[in-house]
C-alpha cells in the first residue's frame, strides 16, 4: 500500500546570484513497511528534498510546486498549526549528527518526555515512563539512569539512539533518515542499520534512507532513487540498481564505492622498504579529574620510505594521539619515536622545523583547515615563504594535485569538498616532505571524492616517493591505499599485517568484527552474510578492562565462553602468528569474517 507519495516536487533558492533549483521535478513512492534510498553525492539535492517532504524549507528557499501526499492528503496544502502535528506525528525526522541536534542544556529525559507530550495527551508521569520504554527499545543500557545524563554525555553512536527514540516518540508512519551514520564508526554504525532494520520488520514502519554510502543501501533497502544536481535520474528495486545501473551517473557511484571483494588497484610495495619512522614502545597518558587517560598503551610500528601504513580503529581508540604524537604536536609520555634513524622526541627550535619539514599532516576537515581569508595561492604560499622559498612554486603545485592555476586567485568557500582537500595536499607538499600523515583525509567526502583523492595520493607516492600514515576507520578505503594495516584498539595495536592478508583472514576478533561491519555494495552478499555485531560500546580509557581489552565486547571470549578465563586476567601480547602477521589475541585465528574478503 502506497503511504507517501512525492509528485512534481520543485524547490528553489532565490540567491544574489539568482535562482537556483534544488529540487527539480522529484516523484517517488514509498509504500508501508518499505526502505527507500535516496542516493547520490553532497549538493544533489537530498536533503533539500528531505526538507520539502516536511515542508521545512526556509527562506531563501521555496518550494514552488508539486504535491506530497501521506495516506493521500497534500501536506504542503496544511498550515503550520497542522503541519506541526504531522512531523514528528506522522513523519519524522534522524539527523546526521545527534549532538547539534540535541540540545546541550537540558536533560535527556526533559526533552524524550516533551517529545512524547508534543504527540501524545497523557500524564507526564506516563510520558516519562514511555521514554523509558524508547530508551529500551533503541538499545540504551540502563536507561533509566542515562536519562538524567546530558546529550554530551552520550558517545557518537548513543547519541543516535536517543535521536532515534525522539524519532519514534510519536509513534510515526515515515521515518527520513538523514546520513544516520555517516559520523560513526562501522561497528557503531552497523547498530544504528540494525535498529533502523528492526523498526522496518517489526513497526511497519517506512524510511527513507538518505545516504552517500551505496553498501549501506545494499544492507538496509528495497528500492533506490539515483539524485544527480537536483533531478532522480533512476529508480528501481535494490537488485535492479546494482546488477543492471542504466545511468552513467549511478554507475560512476557504485565503480567509486569501496569494496573489499575488488581487487585492489596496483600500488608501490617495496619488499623490504627501508625504515624512515620507527616508532618504539610509545604511550601517551593525560590526567583527567585525578585520573590517568592512557590514550596510547605501548605501541610499536615502523614505516618505510615510499611505503603506506594504514592504521585503523574506533573513534577514541588513539588513532589521532599517535598522528599528534609522530608531528611533534604532542610529547610522549613514554617510548621512542625515531626519523631516519635519529630520535625526534623533545626537538626544538631549528630542529624541529627542519623535522615539521619533513613530515606534514593532512586534517578530516580541509575547511577547518583553511583559513577563510587567505586566497589559494596565499595559503599554498604560506609555508613557502617561511621557508624563505620561492613562492613562484603555487602554480605548480596546484597543477600536481590536479587543479588549474587560476586557482590560486580564488578563496577556500569558492571550492568543493574533494578540490579543497586537493589545496590542502598542495599545501602540505609545498615543503616537499617525505612522509604525510593522512588523519581521516577522506572521511568527510562522498565516495566518488574519496576514490578521486585515494587515486591521487597514490599517484603522487608514485611520482614523488613520499611515505604515509593512513589513519581511518573505513576499512575498504584503507586497504585500497595501504600496503600493510595496524588494527587499534583501546590504545593498542591488536593486529599488524599486509592489508590484503588482513582484510581477508583477520586474525583478531576485533578485526574480524570491523570487517563484518563494513556493508558491500552487493544485495545478494548482505543478504547470505554472516555479521558480527558487537554488543556495547568501547569502554573508557580512563578504567580499560584488565587482561585484554577486548574482552568485554569479544565474540569468541568469555562472554560467550565463560571458561576462558584467561582473557579476563592475562593480557596477550602482540606476537607474530605467521610471516609478517602479528596478533594480540590467546586465540588468534579462530574467528574469521569470512563474508568480508574475496
């Protein structure tokens, strides 16, 4: 049965630069109990589209024409009096990022409570107790208690689910998931596609799904919508989309979307590289109310002139403490970092130039990166001209990274996500460093910028001979850029090995639940797959579990097997289980994911 339906939808913004349409003659059909995606690449439209389905364009943009009917009544005919009872009542709305959308100063439970008051008339004792329930119901431990929190207290993935709960206080008929889990972990984000799926089964519930990522459509959705510049220029069943793509459009997405199943593009691989970072037995510990952080627990890896070290894990496991570690932006508080064979912690003054000379960073964010007021060529510029250098070099380094040199006159805002990720790698090239350090480089950008940015950075490895340290948390993208991957967990590193081997018969438990939580861009695959979903969330490094981290989440420890008392009191060292593969695991081996590899 047809719920909602979209006809004709036209929507415009009416700029100093003149109008502009978002949405352009967008239909689609959303039957009851049915997941649609709504697909395509940041600025197609949308959530533009999102937004008129609830009538919540705001100036200068306007809706011009078309209808959206649920159970047939036009809800752009309502007024704003009605049109408040219809969202959040009838159709209601996840967005990307739980924090912004929750409000800082009030108690969850103040604000799950008014939300259910604003749909439903009952006692507000009754209202509490039904947040309660959509606390329990969206998987919040102890929701009692974590009602009295805060939403900064919430992790990324809990947050969502508190989103979530407000999303279903009114009992809806359509939910608009808005890049849901586009912030999040895998594991985390596998959850939030399990809960969404859930709500699907068991509530009848509709969503559209709006998404860049095209394996989580694979996972979760029955029919897709294609968005190309404002326009769906395909629609069709899951299946039909991903075996028979007609538009070049939705065939570029899906040859762009990651997959551990493709074979990964050739890449430099020296043997036996030698050693330029080497990175010895390294921790890094903060005080915190009395209490000791241990963000990093005694980590060692090396990375070789023109090699790629990926280095993977959760958010908050210290991937980004070792980037700040490696730059010289943070001391250690224990252990050895070395650069071509000479120690680099503790330099100052000219030595520590000549080494941020050497290394360079490159951020998530390329906007934060930016400074706002400074055109390219100024900002490509800059460290050329502390250098004392000739900054004549712009031109030439905005065409290395494949971009025009009438670049250089323009600003940061003037550029798209993926061109100014491009400025900042010119940037960081422009003291021609040996190694870069990529912290999230592409995890801001859609899939088709992602494999843009991958394929450039490897083609300067190849031209230049330049070294990284790959930092993410999406596994697929690490692998297509790395030679060989270090799995973080909590502090450590749980596995080391050729990311090929890796990704194909993880060793660690945590490795093997990161793989599993990695959607494919294949229905049939998501359909036949086997998934380790791991229950709770990562716990703090503030009081870490003793013996091995990982116990309290692992599938194969004494959560599932209560005699394996070993993980709870031992802690396992990382040692090598074959030829360059390293495990820190009592029982390496035993869980494989073997739906993640070829």
């Amino acid at each position: 049965m047809t719920l909602l339906q979209a006809r004709d939808l036209v929507t415009t913004f009416h700029t100093a630069g003149g109008p502009v349409e978002a949405v352009r003659d967008v239909s689609f059909d959303l039957d009851a109990g049915e997941t649609l995606a709504l697909v395509g690449e940041s600025g197609s439209g949308k959530s533009v589209t999102a937004l008129s389905l609830l009538n919540m364009v705001r100036p200068p943009g306007r809706i011009e024409r078309g209808e959206v009917l649920l159970d047939g009544r036009d809800l752009l005919k309502l007024g704003e009096a009605e049109m408040r009872t219809v969202r959040g009542g009838e159709l209601s709305m996840i967005f990307q990022d739980p924090v912004s959308s929750l409000n800082p100063l009030l108690k969850v439970r103040a604000q799950l409570t008014e939300a259910v008051l604003a749909h439903r008339r009952m006692p507000r004792r009754a209202a509490e107790q039904r947040a309660v329930e959509l606390m329990t119901r969206v998987g919040i431990p102890d929701p009692e208690a974590r009602l009295s929190d805060h939403p900064l207290a919430f992790s990324g993935g809990m947050a969502q689910r508190v989103m979530i709960a407000m999303a279903l206080a009114g009992e809806p008929k359509v939910i608009i998931a808005d890049e849901p889990t586009t912030a999040l972990d895998v594991t985390i984000q596998a959850q939030i596609l399990e809960l969404l799926a859930e709500l699907n089964r068991e509530n009848g519930t509709a969503v559209i799904l709006i998404t860049h990522n095209l394996g989580i459509v694979a996972r979760l959705c029955q029919r897709v919508a294609v968005m190309y510049k404002g326009e769906i220029v395909e629609q069709g069943t899951t299946d039909e989309i991903f075996t028979a793509p007609r538009h070049t459009y939705t065939k570029e997405l899906l040859a762009a979307t990651p997959s551990l199943r493709r074979p990964r593009p050739p890449m430099p691989a020296p043997e036996k590289p030698e050693p330029l970072l080497e990175v010895r037995e390294l921790t890094k510990s903060y005080r915190s109310r009395g209490r000791t952080l241990q963000a990093v627990a005694g980590v060692s890896f090396e990375v070789g002139r023109g090699e790629t070290v990926g280095l993977v894990g959760e958010s908050g496991c210290g991937k980004s403490t070792i980037a700040k570690l490696v730059l010289g932006i943070e001391e250690p508080t224990s252990g050895h970092i070395s650069y071509g064979g000479s120690p680099v912690t503790g330099l100052r003054g000219a030595a520590q130039r000549a080494y941020n000379s050497r290394v360079q960073l490159v951020f998530q964010n390329p906007m934060s990166s930016l400074n706002p007021r400074m055109t390219v060529g100024q900002a490509i510029g800059e460290p050329l001209r502390v250098r004392g250098s000739d900054t004549s070099r712009v031109a030439e380094l905005l065409e290395l990274v494949g971009l025009p040199a009438s670049a250089a006159g323009r600003y940061p805002h003037e550029f798209s996500g993926g061109q100014r990720q491009r400025i900042v790698i010119a940037r960081a090239l422009a003291v021609e460093p040996e190694l870069i350090v990529c912290d999230e480089a592409v995890a801001a950008l859609d899939v088709s910028l992602q494999a843009q940015i991958i394929a450039l950075l490897r083609d300067l490895q190849a031209r230049l001979g330049l070294s990284y340290l790959f930092i993410g948390h999406d596994l697929a993208s690490v692998r297509d850029v790395s030679a060989r991957m270090l799995v973080m967990y909590l502090g450590e590193i749980v596995e080391s090995g050729p990311s090929d081997e890796v990704t194909a018969t993880p060793l660690h438990p945590y490795a093997a639940s990161l793989l599993s939580s990695v959607p494919e861009p294949d229905p049939q695959v998501e359909r036949e797959r086997e998934r380790i979903v791991l229950r709770g969330e990562v716990p703090t490094p503030l009081d870490p579990p003793p013996g091995c981290r990982f116990h309290t989440r692992c599938p194969i420890g004494p959560l599932a097997r209560p005699g394996r008392t070993i993980c709870r009191t031992d802690k396992p060292p990382l040692l090598q289980v074959s030829p360059g593969r390293a495990a820190a695991c009592h029982f390496p081996g035993e869980l494989k994911e073997d739906s993640c590899a070829h």
